[in-house]
C-alpha cells in the first residue's frame, strides 16, 4: 500500500484538536487538510469523528527476546502494542543474555527487524563491569543507556558509589535510571517475614518496596546527574514525595526528566486485594494519595513522559507465593484505552495525554519525523472510538503471549480501531495486519 487516506477525523496535535483528513503516501503524510478529494488513493477510511492521535511512543517495554519465549517475543509483544495504539517502543536490556555488549544490541535489532509490526529502538544495558563499553557508545545507535540503581537479576544492579560515580560523568548520551534502594528494601522484607514467615500477602509489597526507598535512589540519582551533568531519565515514579526532585519547566529547558507509567496512574494499594501478584511491580504501586498526586503532575512540566513498564510473566508464576512471584504486568495492548479513561473522567485532556505519550517522547529520545502529525512526517497514527456503554476488556482476546491481564475486570469507554505503522495498516476491524513491518527507530544526537 503506497496512499491511504483518512477522512472525517477528530484529529489531536501540538495542543489543538480540529476536524482534518490525512493523506498517507509511501508511509509518510503528505496533506493534512478540512477536506482532501482527488487523492488517488486505493484505500479511504472514513474515521466518522474518531479522534486521530499519532501513535504512542513507549519508551519502556520489556518484550522478553532473547532468553524468555514462554513470556513474550518481538512477534507476540509487538502485536499487542499495536492493537493498544502503540506504534513505537524502546525494549529495555534485561533479556537473557543482558544488552550489555554490542553484539547483543546487533542481535536483538536482528530479531526486531524480522519479527516486529511496530517501530523498535533498544536500551544499553550497565554492569559493574561493561562501563568502558558504556562510555564508548554511538549515542545514535540506542535509545539510551538503562541503570538498574536498585535491586535486579544477573549482573545488572550498580550501586558500588565508585561505578556511579563514572557512569553519571562518562554515559554519552541519556541515562534512564531504575530508583530502589535495595538495603532499604531487604530491611522492611526481612521485618515482613518475621510476621508472615512465608505466607507474605501480596498487599505488603507496597510496604516493602515503599515510598522512602524509591525516595532515598531517585534522590541519589538525581543528585549525581546534577553534578556531573548528566541528561537523566527517571524512570516509573510511584510516589507523591519523588515528585518534588523535579522541575516544572518545559523539557527543552531541563535536563532531568521524569516518567509515569500507565499502571501507576490506574491502580492503587486497594487493588491488591482484589488482583494479588497480579499487580505486583517494581517499583510498587503505592497509595491512592500517590496515585492522585501522579496524576496531578501529568498536568504540568513535573512529569515528562508516559510509558507502560510491559513486563509480561506466565499465569502460572504469578500464582506463586509472594518471593517467588515475578514483578511486572502486561500493558501494551490496552495502553491507550487504559490512558483515555483518565481523559473520559476529566482528569486529563486529550491534548495532554498525546504531549506525554507521543510528541515528549520523540523530544527526549530527538527522535526524527515521528511524534506528532505534521506533514513530511511518519505516518504513525491511531484512530480511537468512543465507546459510550463501555467495552469489556474480556471480550478480546489477548495477543501478549502470557495470555492475561490486569484490566480483565474493566470496561473501557474508548478503543483503538486502526494503528498506521509507518504508513502502513498494522491494526484494522480487531485485526493485526500481519504485511505490517516496523522500523528502527532513529536518534538524531
């Protein structure tokens, strides 16, 4: 397909909403305009007054290749962030093995390359023992570099002060931080056990992983990057006193950032209850007053960026008890409706909402051509349709390999009906387009 034309949308970009129709040609767009006729394209979608956003742009995602088939692949994952209007991710380097060499950076572009409908671009991975590979980076060749600053598998948590110290000085181009303190953390775990021994109830990990020990690393974090001048992104803040490390400026005048994560904005410490080790995550989804003040947030320059944290595990090992359960949730494929409910309840506006999922997204990572809806640009965009009775979660199928999600028990008052992948139908009708094949991701540093 080399034109396609969208008609009669609601279209959203740059803090402006506007009837438009949009003409796609060789994966770009090429007119935007009240009305296009004589396009000479083969295929017209009437969009009859959805909204047309441009595609979600998740900056973290775990989609788990190489090293963990039975929770997710390229193939699997990416089809789920399609069918959630995402049309580009960054995968993070915790796979087995670890991005923390180029040759595994080089294999896992090849496998995205082969196997992905969305848009992919790749985080580098830090050790205690890969700094000089680190410093020596293409700053053009990842989206960033990840620092687990918290406890994590394998060889991937730094906190010797030492290493910290020169990753923060010597990083060349953004650094993406994961803030726990472990000490922290093994402290208020061994407390917990001494109560519940080996029977720890899922509502405790909040209070195990909880605001003091997020608060005591992302200060760390922040701290450094001050001094040494590093462009810092903190990942999945969880708590109203983080919120206070960072500036409310436009993010072109800063160079701390911060993100918020689609889980930490819809659900709350009374969900464990309900859900278990469903919700289980790092860091914890804490209180109700920490969720409002995330949400809050999203209504300044405080918080930058809103991603999902994809992190997909089987059914059967989130049934384990609570030190045996992974953490991590399944998010991609209702990202967008999940987020439009804040939108359809008043707490967000939709111009908000595509400024923090789409065009910061491509700012911060100065990813080129892609983010907004202008004309020249990719044609990445997503048509979503109001759902006035509400949709139930339960009634698709869900395309991430683990088969489940939290949302299960939702019904979402928006849907996405179409996703453009450059330029190309990716998701249509409650269909992937298996044709579709998504790009590498640029950064123009």
């Amino acid at each position: 397909m080399t034109r396609l034309l969208i008609r009669n949308a609601r279209l959203v970009n740059e803090g402006q909403a506007f009837d438009a129709d949009v003409l796609v040609a060789n994966g770009r767009i090429e007119k935007i305009a009240g009305s296009i006729t004589n396009s000479n394209a083969p295929l017209a979608i009437d969009a009859q007054g959805q909204w047309l956003l441009p595609g979600m742009i998740d900056d973290q995602v775990h989609f788990r290749e190489p090293g963990a088939p039975e929770k997710g692949s390229f193939y699997s994952e990416s089809r789920a962030a399609v069918a959630g209007g995402i049309t580009s991710f960054m995968d993070m380097p915790n796979t087995r093995p670890a991005t923390l060499t180029l040759e595994a950076l080089a294999d896992k572009k090849r496998r995205a390359g082969l196997h992905s409908v969305a848009n992919y671009g790749f985080h580098f991975g830090v050790s205690n023992d890969n700094l000089d590979t680190v410093a020596a980076l293409d700053p053009r060749e990842v989206a960033g570099v990840k620092v687990f600053m918290g406890a994590s598998t394998g060889n991937m948590l730094v906190d010797d002060p030492r290493i910290l110290e020169r990753l923060f000085a010597e990083v060349p181009t953004i650094l993406l931080a994961h803030c726990e303190h472990t000490p922290s953390i093994l402290i208020n775990e061994q407390r917990l056990r001494e109560r519940f021994g080996d029977h720890i109830p899922a509502v405790a990990h909040p209070l195990i992983r909880d605001a003091e020990a997020c608060y005591r690393s992302s200060s760390l974090a922040v701290e450094l990057a001050r001094r040494h001048g590093t462009r810092l992104h903190v990942l999945h803040l969880t708590s109203a006193r983080e919120l206070a490390l960072f500036e409310d400026k436009p993010l072109a005048d800063k160079r701390i950032s911060a993100e918020v994560c689609v889980h930490h904005l819809l659900f709350d410490d009374r969900d464990y209850a309900r859900l278990g080790h469903q919700i289980k995550c790092n860091p914890a989804i804490k209180t109700q007053a920490d969720r409002d003040a995330l949400r809050q947030a999203l209504l300044s320059d405080r918080l930058d960026v809103i991603g999902t944290d994809h992190a997909p595990h089987t059914w059967a090992q989130k049934q384990l008890a609570y030190r045996e359960a992974p953490s991590g949730l399944p998010l991609v494929q209702h990202a967008l409706p999940a987020l439009m409910e804040l939108v359809a309840d008043g707490l967000l506006p939709i111009a908000t909402l595509v400024a923090k999922t789409s065009h910061r997204v491509a700012d911060l990572f100065a990813i080129p051509d892609r983010g907004y809806v202008r004309e020249g640009y990719w044609a990445d965009l997503v048509l979503i349709k109001a759902e006035p009775e509400g949709k139930p979660v339960s009634d698709e199928p869900i395309l991430a390999r683990c088969g489940w999600t939290p949302f299960a028990e939702r019904r979402f008052r928006h849907s996405v009906t179409t996703t453009l992948v450059s330029g190309h139908l990716a998701w249509h009708n409650g269909q992937v387009v298996e044709s579709c094949q998504g790009l590498p991701l640029h950064f123009l540093r």
